[in-house]
C-alpha cells in the first residue's frame, strides 16, 4: 500500500509527517529520515487491528480488499 505523507520543518526544529488519508496519523523527527521512519511506524500501529474492533453481528463476514 502507498500513502502519501506530508512532511513539513517544524518551528522548533526538525519535521513534522502528516498522512492526510488517516486522520490524526501524525509523527515527528529530527530529521527527514528519522521523520520518515516515525511515520511508518505511526502507520502500522493506525492501522493494525485491535481485539475490540472484532465485535460484529454474527453473520458479518470478513473481506480483503486491494488499495
């Protein structure tokens, strides 16, 4: 999957990454690298599914889509 991040200087220094596809998806670093990788991380912990999200009606299914 491709996001598209934003990644702006920050006033106090170093950068800001912002993913405007997942609201509040949001990371700093020191640097463009450190950034970067921060927002990944951010990303997969977005997105990673928690136990209390499971709680569906019985005949829900469950479907994988390609983005």
């Amino acid at each position: 999957m491709n996001l598209k991040v934003i990644l702006e200087p920050s006033d106090e220094g170093g950068y800001t990454a912002i993913v405007p596809a997942l609201p509040g998806c949001i990371s700093e670093g020191d640097t463009k690298e450190e950034a970067l990788g921060n927002i990944r991380e951010a990303i997969d912990l977005y997105l990673e599914p928690k136990e209390d999200d499971w709680d569906f009606a019985p005949n829900a299914e469950l479907m994988e889509v390609a983005v």
